[in-house]
C-alpha cells in the first residue's frame, strides 16, 4: 500500500509539471529524429550506399567515358554528371565542392584518352625493347571538401585507383594485342632479312584485348562469426535504439532531481520521521519513472517505425520477439532509474546532479557504442566499452532487431541491466540508511 | 489533597551530540522530563541546541551519547515504533508545493497507515480544524504564508500522534494565522495531545506552554512552568526580560 501511494504521489507529481513531462516525452523523441537521421547519412556516406560526387568529363576521346562507367560498375560512386543548367568547367566543379554541395569532384582532362593511349603504346613497346621509357602519363585532377575524414578520402581514392587501373591494364592490353604481331614480323624480317621474311606465308598471332578483364582471383567476403553476424543492422536498426537508450537514461537528471526537491524541501525530513520503509521511498520513484521511461522507449520506437521512413531512412524492423523486446525495455529502464536514484542520493545539488547525470550518461553513451561502434575505438577504450549498461541494452536490442534474437540470446544482457539496477539500488539504500540513522 | 505524578511520556538522560569537526558540543547533557498532556517549551537562541534536540526526538538524528526515550521506546534502538507515535511539525513548509492541500494530506495519511475507509474522514476533520477545507482543492503553492503553516500543522496532525514535535510553527506568518494556530494547538492538547514546543516568540511561550526550559550551548539553564520562573526572577516582568537576562543580549549569528 506504501510503495502504491508513493508510487501515486510520483506520478502526480509528474503530471501536474505539464511542461516537464513534455520536454520528458518530446525531447528524447527529437534527440532519436535528429540524430537518428544524421547517423543515417553517416552511414551512407561510410559505404552503406553509393557516394555522389560529381563528375566532369572534358575528354574528348571515349576513355573519360569509359572511366566513369568502371567507376560506376564498383557500386560504391554515384557520379553526377549533369550541372543542373550551369557552366561545365572546373571552376564550377570546384565551387560545388566547396560550397559543400559534394565532398569530392572529379575531373577528366580534354587529352585523357589520347594521354592515356599514348602511354601505354610506349609502356608496350618499352618493354619489347626491353629499356626502361619515362612515361608521360595523363593527369585526373579531384577536387576533396578539406572537411571529408581520412577514411572516407581513402575509399573514395581506392575506388578511383581501382578504375584507373582497369581502364590502364584494358589500355595496355590492346596497345599489346596490336604491338605484338608487329614486333614479331619486325623480329622475323630483322632474322631472317625482308626478302625471306616476305616470301613466307607466317601466320602471326592474334590476340584477343578481352582477356585483360577476366579476373584470375575471386575475393568471396565472409563474417567471422556468421551465426552471430548474419545481417547487418541498417542505420535506423542501429540508431534507433543506441539514442532511444540514450533517451531512456537521461532520466537520470529528473528523477535525481525529485530526491534533491524533496531534502531541500523539507518533505524528505518529514517522511523520515514516519512508519515508511526506504525501499518503499526509494522504489515508489523507481516505478513511477520506470512507467515513463517505458512509454518514452514506445515513442521512440514509433519514430523510427512510422516518421523516420517517412524523411528517407529505412523502416525499423522490430524482430520477432516481442517479448524479449518488452523485457530488455524493461530491464533498460529499471537500469537507468536505479542510476537517477543513486545519482540523486549521492548528489549534494540539483547543479550537481544534473552535470554530473548528463556526463556520466554521455560517457556511457560513448563507451557503448552509442555514438560510434565500438569496433573503431582504441583498444583500451573497447576494453572498457563491457562496462557501460547502454552497450549491454544495445547489443540486446539489435540481437533482437538484427538477428533473430530471442529471450535466451538476449538473456546475459537483461542479467546485467538487472544487476546493475540492484546494485545502484543497493548502494542508495546503504546512503539512504545511513541519512535515516542520521549518522 | 495530594496531585497525582503525572507519566513522563519523553525522557532524555544526560544528551550530547558533537558534530563531525565541531569544536564544542551542539548538546551537553541535556536531561528532561516532558510529561503526557503537557505543552512542553524548548526555548533558547539561535545555537542553543534546540533544533539538535528536536532532530534526535524525532529519529532524525543520531545522540553521540545519552538516552533518549518516548512512552519506554529507545528512540535510537527502537525507531520504528517510536516513529508510530510522534508527529513532527517542521520549520520548513514540508510539503509539496504543486500538490493541493488534500492530496497532500492524503499521501501523508497514506504513508502514516492510516486505513483507507477513514482517510477522507481524517483530512476532512484535520483541513477543517486548521481553517482550510474551504480551499483544500487548491495547490498549495498558491496559498499565503500563514495558509502554508496551517496545512504544515494539519499534516503533522493527521494520525493522532501522542506527542507532536513543533519547531517553530508560527514563524513568519500574521497575527491571524498564528492566533488560530496557537488555538489549535491548545484545543489538541485539551485533546490529550502532548506538544514539544520550540519557538523565539517567549509570548507564545508564556501564554499556551505549561512548563518550559531554556538552553543555550546545549544545556539547560532554566526550566519549571513560565510563571514560576518569571515569578522567582527579580527585575523580569515577563519571559522574554527573563530569556535575556539568562541568555545575554549579544547577538549568537
């Protein structure tokens, strides 16, 4: 009947703060729309999809044209090549990159083609005539935003070498399927004299130029782990619940915030003095808050099922194990009051609380895996990613979201959300106890 | 004709607390005896101790040596059951501003077990005794100062407690407000109700307590029944020339 009542008075209190709990329920709803839709195009511009860059071909033979359709062929380029009406020069390239239109531009010279052919006509017959030639090889000029990160300069480079190179072994191969039955007659007429040579019916050889793009080895790509890694997540599977757990922990600074009214008040002292336990004191706020937390992780997942598919993202997949589902939710948000709790018993101020919530909770976020994988963090700091309970929550929701996870899977993660709620609680209780006993 | 001993229901025997890093005691054996139906006064300055003493009668606070005990319960051993028969009026309005006063009074008689059936009935009786049943449905950040202490009182009130703790309950409000509270608090100890009262108004004192004492440094330096005192003290017409004689007129904060 006490944890009832307690739990009555919290959500009283809860709603007669109609501005508070609007900021409760609408912000992390924000927080999942925004970032959720900038982590997406994170997620596209890191290779989930093709990259747009645009590409200004001023060749005037086919190779420019050519070279664009090897680069298309990788899947890994979108190039633009129409200018929307402007001027088609490389002032105009440069200018769309820089204004940050695109992150990168490429741009074909007029004499790539006949830069390129030419190269490797001399490459071939340097290497009949067994001397080494300097080469004048043809120029491709890109233009990069000085903003775009070292990774994703590299790829896209990677995908422009690639293309060169094919386009150079294709080139190389006909200058030396057309060099070759020359260079013999010339070895045959310079052995034999011209004479001889010609009074003979010899049957040179051709060859085809096809063969220079059969592949000799076929790279097959494959999890390490297939059983656990059999999908990867897509960027709402990904985002949704990494910043709906995020949503979910931050109420951390309103609940801690509850506890610290309450002493500065006066009606913590005054409780304090009647036949009321701690743990129905305590626990009164942890389920009020947890009914909020609850419907805060159901909004969030509204927006990443019906409102973020409408601005272009993919629609959540929820997976098929709505229960596992509702228990990580669950333990996820018993997670988080049980931290406010802590939070706010340990906190001596609302300033302090509300700093020290939203920090904790940040690093938390980061170490998880929330922000950015864990996988690209520094050794040391995925040592430390096992500790933060919003990792725990992720990886159990996208187990559930990504891989057909169920309540066994997901098990060890709800285990250590519950733990770690015990825990908080547990150390509360201890410094509650001793307010109580006024030591 | 003989008078009957009254039962000592609170008794403190030789009380110190010395707080982490103090220098001096904030209680330096302080010993009393508050007997059932009295209205027992707390008096002293500001730093005499009172709100210490208060603290550790109400389970709030643990003495670093003596004993303390309420109707034969060791206040610090037996909490619990002391905590079923006090009530505490607290200096601070403590209660939740953006709730009505009912539906604090309510939650409060929740948390005090009083049983559902009679939960309406008791705030009712208790809004009514303090003047507020009219405008028990408002928040109660809405109220004036002296409405705030009244519902402070009613809240202190609702499970009959044997004794009730007061500190300071009147301060700051008007002439009005405080009149009716120290009416009601006369009428509850007409009730049977003993009240351990600490205020710096020595009228108040003087008019409603039936024994007082006055401390300072955390020991009694005074104590009997307020005409008593001010009756055997040369040169003091009333209890606050007598307060100020014993306490001295230099400022303590």
């Amino acid at each position: 009947m006490l944890l009832l009542a307690n739990i009555k008075k919290e959500l009283l209190l809860l709603s007669r703060d109609r501005a508070g709990l609007l900021v409760l329920f609408v912000m992390p709803m924000l927080l999942v729309l925004v970032l959720s839709l900038i982590q997406d195009n994170l997620f596209r511009a890191t290779g989930e999809t093709a990259t747009r860059a645009i590409y200004l071909n001023l060749d005037q033979g086919a190779l420019g044209g050519k070279l664009g359709a090897l680069l298309e062929s990788t899947g890994s380029l979108d190039l633009i090549t129409d200018f929307a009406g402007e001027k088609r020069d490389i002032s105009s390239a440069r200018q769309k990159v820089f204004s940050g239109d695109y992150q990168f531009a490429v741009v074909v010279p007029p004499e790539f083609s006949a830069e390129i052919t030419s190269a490797a006509e001399t490459a071939v017959q340097s290497a009949f005539s067994q001397k080494t030639t300097d080469l004048t090889t043809g120029q491709l000029m890109i233009f990069f935003d000085p903003t775009v990160r070292g990774v994703y300069r590299t790829a896209v480079t990677n995908s422009l070498y690639r293309g060169l190179l094919g386009l150079e072994i294709a080139q190389k191969s006909e200058a030396f399927a057309r060099l070759l039955p020359l260079e013999v007659q010339r070895s045959i007429n310079q052995q034999l004299g011209t004479e001889m040579a010609a009074q003979m019916q010899l049957d040179l050889p051709v060859i085809s130029s096809s063969w220079s793009r059969q592949s000799l080895i076929e790279l097959t790509e494959e999890s390490a782990y297939p059983e656990k890694y059999q999908t990867l997540p897509t960027s709402v599977q990904q985002n949704v619940p990494a910043w709906t757990l995020f949503g979910m922990f931050f109420i951390v600074i309103p609940l801690a915030g509850t506890l610290i009214r309450e002493r500065q008040e006066g009606t913590l002292t005054r409780l304090m003095t009647m036949p009321v336990g701690n743990g129905s004191l305590l626990l009164g706020k942890v389920f009020a808050y947890q009914i909020v937390c609850l419907i805060q992780f159901g909004l969030m997942l509204s927006v990443g099922k019906f409102i973020l598919p409408l601005l272009g993202t993919p629609v959540l997949e929820l997976g098929s194990a709505p229960l596992a589902l509702i228990i990580v939710a669950i333990s996820a948000a018993l997670a988080a009051c049980g931290y406010g709790i802590l939070v706010g018993v340990l906190a001596r101020s609302y300033d302090q609380a509300s700093s020290f919530g939203a920090v904790s909770v940040v690093i938390a976020a980061a170490l998880g895996g929330v922000m950015v994988p864990v996988y690209v963090m520094p050794r040391v700091m995925q040592d430390l990613s096992v500790l933060s309970p919003l990792g725990w929550g992720l990886e159990a929701f996208l187990d559930i979201f990504v891989r057909n996870g169920n309540l066994l899977s997901v098990l060890p993660g709800v285990a250590a959300l519950l733990g770690f709620f015990l825990f908080c609680i547990f150390c509360a209780s201890v410094v509650f106890c001793r307010w109580r006993r006024g030591i | 004709m003989t008078q009957t001993p009254r039962e000592i229901l609170l008794s403190t025997d030789n009380l110190v607390k010395v707080y982490p890093a103090a220098d001096k005691p904030a209680l330096d054996g302080l010993s009393l005896n508050v007997a059932r139906g009295s209205i027992f006064g707390l008096l002293g300055p500001n730093g005499a101790g009172k709100t210490t003493a208060i603290s550790i009668l109400c389970t709030l606070l643990r003495p670093t040596s003596g004993g303390v005990s309420i109707l034969g319960h060791d206040v610090v051993r037996q909490a619990k059951e002391v905590r079923r028969l006090i009530g505490l009026v607290p200096q601070d309005i403590a209660l939740y501003p953006s709730l009505t006063a009912r539906e604090n009074l309510r939650y409060f008689a929740r948390i005090q077990r009083i049983p559902s059936r009679k939960i309406e009935t008791r705030v009712n009786e208790c809004l009514e005794l303090v003047g507020l049943l009219e405008c028990a449905d408002r928040r109660v950040a809405t109220y004036s100062g002296g409405m705030k202490r009244r519902a402070n009182l009613a809240v202190g009130i609702l499970h009959q407690p044997e004794i009730l703790f007061l500190d300071e309950p009147t301060v700051g409000i008007d002439a009005q407000s405080r009149s009716m509270i120290l009416e009601r608090l006369t009428e509850l100890n007409r009730g049977g109700m003993t009240l351990v009262y600490t205020t710096h108004y020595m009228e108040e004192a003087q008019q409603i307590c039936d024994e007082i004492v006055i401390i300072d440094a955390g020991k009694v330096i005074a104590s009997g029944s307020p005409k008593t005192l001010v009756n055997d003290a040369a040169d003091c017409s009333n209890l606050e020339e007598l307060f100020l004689a014993l306490t001295g007129k230099q400022l303590r904060d």
